[in-house]
C-alpha cells in the first residue's frame, strides 16, 4: 500500500502518461518513485544541488516528480509524446531548467557527468551535492565501473549514487542477463561507503541522504518494478507495456 501524498499523486500522473501516450517503460518509473520523492523533499533552502537521473527512460517519474515539487511548470497528459512538446520517453535537456541539464536516452554516461560536476566544484570550492540515479541493469555499461574508479581514486565524496535495484532489464531479470552477485561487497571494493535500504522507504532513503561525507556514498535501494500496480509487479513485461484503463483508477 503506498501511504505517502507525494508518491501517491507522482504514481497517479505517471500512469496518466502512459496511459493516454500508450508509453512503455511504466514499470521503471513506478520503480524509482520513493528514491526522487526522498531526494527533491529533502532539499533546503538556498543550497544547490545536482540531480543527475541517468535511467532516463523512467522520464514519467522525473517529469511527474518535477511537476509535483513544482520545479517545472504543470503539464497536460495530453500533450506528452505529442508533436511541439518538450516532453519525451527519454529525458530532454531544457536550458531552462536546472533539473534539465542534460538528455539521458543510451544507459551509462550519468555517473560520468557527475565525476564531471564534482571535479568543477571542487575546484571552485563549491560545497554542492550530487545525487545520481542509476538503474541496476545499467551497471552492466562499461562507463559505469570506469566512472567509480574515478570516483574512488579522486575521493569525490560530494556524490551520492541511488541505484534502483529492482532486479529486472529490458531482456530479463539482471542475474540472469549478467550475474553480478553482491552488489554491496563490489562497491565496498571500490573504497564507496555503501549502503542497503527498502527502496519505497523515503524514511530509509532520507535517513542515508543526510551523513556527513568521509568517502563517496552509494545507496542500493531494493526496489519493485511496477510498484504500485499489483498486476504488473515484478514483470519483465511491465518495462514495455502501457497503462490501461482500470489503472487509471488505482490512486484516485
């Protein structure tokens, strides 16, 4: 049962999208919604941070999570994936908006712009945090475990990686695509403090936000695909198929 107002009314909007855009990737975004409610709620005033969601194509989660903190402008069901709009399957950079820096459609390249970012503010002596979302299927991208090195090596502690762990890719389930065993024991090898959580926790996941940085963080977050929607939970079938009209009534 989910209880939170803000995920209840990002998992409503979500299933809206796909619904009347008959959009595929439902269950990826219903997957990570507690991980973008517990990073965008536990923003302060005045400082600035970096979201970098490099599973961009869950982009009906980032778009709804934006529009509910209102850091972009409310937007028709109508309209996404329609000819003029800005909004799209994958994320579209928008020089507008800060949350919108970057596109994110091919896996792999988010924890690398993040190693970008924390180098420049380093530099600048900046004390700005980023928050990068990654899917599990993603770290099979070469770039990924590149990136972690690099991270590792140059103490970039001003980065806090979220995977969203929910154990299924677009070809299957992730140990059966490549078998990469213990997540936390390869990330604790890479010198990362790592972490494990009930990923649909925002009590969990906030609690593990707020530390104070010794070594780069990395938050495994357990999670659900499809969460939210019984029929499609933990499915294979859920990162393709849209919405369908009995959804729509799921968080009404």
């Amino acid at each position: 049962m989910i209880k939170n107002k803000a995920s209840k009314e990002i998992r409503k909007k979500i299933i809206e999208l796909s619904f009347f855009s008959n959009s595929a990737h439902l269950g990826s975004s219903l997957s990570c919604v507690e991980i973008l409610v517990s990073i965008f709620s536990s923003f302060k005033k005045n400082c600035i941070n970096e979201v970098i969601f490099s599973k961009g194509h869950a982009s009906m989660a980032y778009y709804s999570t934006l529009e509910y903190f209102r850091l972009i402008k409310p937007f028709s069901v109508n309209k996404y994936l329609k000819s003029g709009t800005d909004k799209w399957a994958h994320i579209s950079k928008n020089n507008n908006n800060n949350f919108l820096k970057f596109s994110f459609g091919s896996l792999g390249y988010g924890v690398g712009i993040s190693c970008g970012l924390s180098l420049g503010y380093l530099f600048n002596n900046k004390n700005h945090k980023i928050f990068c979302i990654i899917s599990d299927g993603e770290l099979n991208e070469g770039s990924i475990w590149e990136s972690l090195m690099f991270i590792s090596h140059h103490n970039l502690k001003n980065i806090v990686i979220l995977v969203d762990n929910n154990n299924i890719q677009s070809f299957g389930r992730t140990a059966n695509v490549i078998d990469l065993s213990s997540l936390k024991k390869k990330f604790q090898s890479f010198n990362f403090q790592v972490t494990e959580v009930n990923g649909h926790s925002i009590a969990q996941i906030k609690k593990n936000l707020n530390f104070k940085e010794k070594r780069p963080r990395i938050i495994i977050c357990n999670t659900i695909k499809g969460k939210g929607i019984e029929r499609i939970e933990n499915t294979i079938s859920s990162h393709y198929n849209p919405a369908i009209k009995d959804d729509l009534n799921l968080f009404k």
